[in-house]
C-alpha cells in the first residue's frame, strides 16, 4: 500500500517503539521521481505532527514546480520551511542555527550528492553526514517528551550515473543502512498525446532487519503521483519458475546471473541487472 512506503520514508520501523526512526537515503538516476517523493513524505508528516512541530526541507535550488498536483492541504503546506543553501559551506551554516530555533519531526535534504561534491575533501564531506545525523538527533531528543522522534530523509544520484563519485555514496552508505533505490521502467501513453505519457518507476527497498519490498509508482503527467504494491519473489517461487523457462530464457537468465557475479568481483554499486549491489 501506499501507507507502507511513506512509512518506509517516514523512518518508520515495524514492531519498533514510535521514538526510533531510522535514517534512509533515496537514490536513482535523474527525473526518477525521487524530489516528488521526498516533497510527499514532507507533505504526510507536516500533516499528522502535533504544532509546533513542522518539517525542514532543504535542497540546493528551490524546487521548479510542486510534485502533487491539486489536493494539496494549504495548512500542512505552511508547516513545511523550505530553505535552499547553495553550497555545503551553507548548509553547515544552517544546521547550527537550526538547532538552537527548530524542532521538526522530519528534516529532508534533496540532492544531497551536490552538498557532498562541494566539500572540500571526503573528511568534510563525512562531517556533513554527521552532522545531519547529529542535527536529527538533537531533535529527537527534545521530541522524546512526547513519545515521538525526528526522522532524517535524503535523496542522491544513483552511484555512477552522469559521472557521480561512488565515493559520495560510500560516505553515506555508513550511516544509511535503509535505502531505497529508483528504477524507471517503460512509460504509459495515457489517451490523446497531447496528455503526455505516465511515467513509471519501480522503488526497491532494503533496510537491515526487514524483507525488501517492492512498490511500482506512477507519475501521471498532472502531477499527481500513484502507488501500488509489488508482490516479493521468494527464493521457491523464482525457483517454480525456472522450471517452467525455455531453453532460451533459461539461457538469459543464466548470463544475467554471471553479469551480477562479475558486477560483485568488480565492486560495482550498482549492477546491470538493475538491483543495487553491495561493494565487497
């Protein structure tokens, strides 16, 4: 359900008490959807906190439209501070202040990669990260006194893609174990042409603990934004199936296995199978 990803977003643990949240990093390639998803988190969470509690939502450049079209709770809307610091010397800035005057239940950084690119050196890139974790923290802390907490929300290119530093992705690989990657799939035409086509984009998530689940979204060309679940292939299921392949199929499947083997002895984040991989 939709409920479900958002949560996922949300920092929501299943079975956990309402004071943990876990911290989780969304990446995919460009125009994957990942601000449109942040912007919804943003909007959900303004939503449901009890004022004076509001949600912090930073990116480099202000955003160049809304995500959701139409429905949009004017109410929540004004609990969301949008602050847009160009460069990582900035945002440090901003942190600090932001820990003597705020206390938002969700903080979310889009294009975190660019923050990162503009870091001196991987020391200070590092400092950034923990600063945000420290940052959240803090608010959690001031939160804990009505059993609730702040949740930390970022999005990033994924690892290579239009010459992007693996190394980025390494910094925050340390402190986001939750992570959930973009894959856009083929678009929808959607009647006359004119309309525009919808654009699909299936949303993996992984977070230690918990099995990975799967959600297809759709972005219609309004704006607005679906989501619908993906049912998990066990290993017995995946298992029927290869039973049942022609020889031909079964023969892809098999090249596809070697090309993820040979993507792992190569330490390459992100396979050409399209499922992230983890660096050996």
């Amino acid at each position: 359900m939709a409920g479900a990803l958002l949560s996922a977003l949300l920092g929501v643990v299943p079975g956990a008490a309402s004071q943990q949240r876990r911290p989780l990093v969304v990446l995919g390639p460009e125009a994957s959807g990942r601000s449109a998803l942040l912007f919804r988190a943003a909007l959900l969470a303004s939503g449901v906190a009890a004022a004076p509690a509001s949600v912090m939502f930073l990116a480099p450049r202000p955003l160049q439209r809304l995500p959701c079209a139409g429905g949009l709770d004017a109410v929540a809307m004004q609990r969301i501070q949008f602050l847009y610091p160009p460069s990582s010397q900035l945002l440090f800035q901003v942190l600090a202040n932001l820990q003597q005057t705020s206390c938002p239940i969700l903080v979310v950084v889009d294009g975190l990669e660019e923050y990162l690119k503009s870091c001196p050196g991987p020391s200070v890139a590092a400092q950034l990260v923990a600063l945000l974790l420290d940052t959240v923290n803090h608010f959690s802390q001031k939160l804990s006194r009505v059993s609730s907490a702040c949740q930390l929300l970022v999005s990033m290119k994924s690892p290579g893609e239009a010459g992007e530093d693996g190394g980025h992705f390494s910094t925050v690989e340390r402190y986001f174990q939750a992570q959930m990657w973009l894959h856009p799939e083929a678009e929808e035409s959607v009647g006359p042409a004119s309309h525009g086509a919808t654009k699909v984009v299936r949303a993996h998530l992984s977070q230690p603990g918990s099995q990975d689940r799967e959600w297809l979204l759709r972005f219609e060309p309004e704006g607005q934004m679906k989501i619908s679940p993906l049912p998990c292939k066990s290993e017995d299921s995946r298992g029927a199936a290869a039973q049942n392949d022609t020889p031909a199929e079964a023969e892809a499947q098999k090249l596809a296995t070697w090309e993820c083997l040979w993507c792992c002895c190569k330490k390459v984040l992100h396979c050409v199978c399209g499922r992230p991989q983890t660096a050996l």
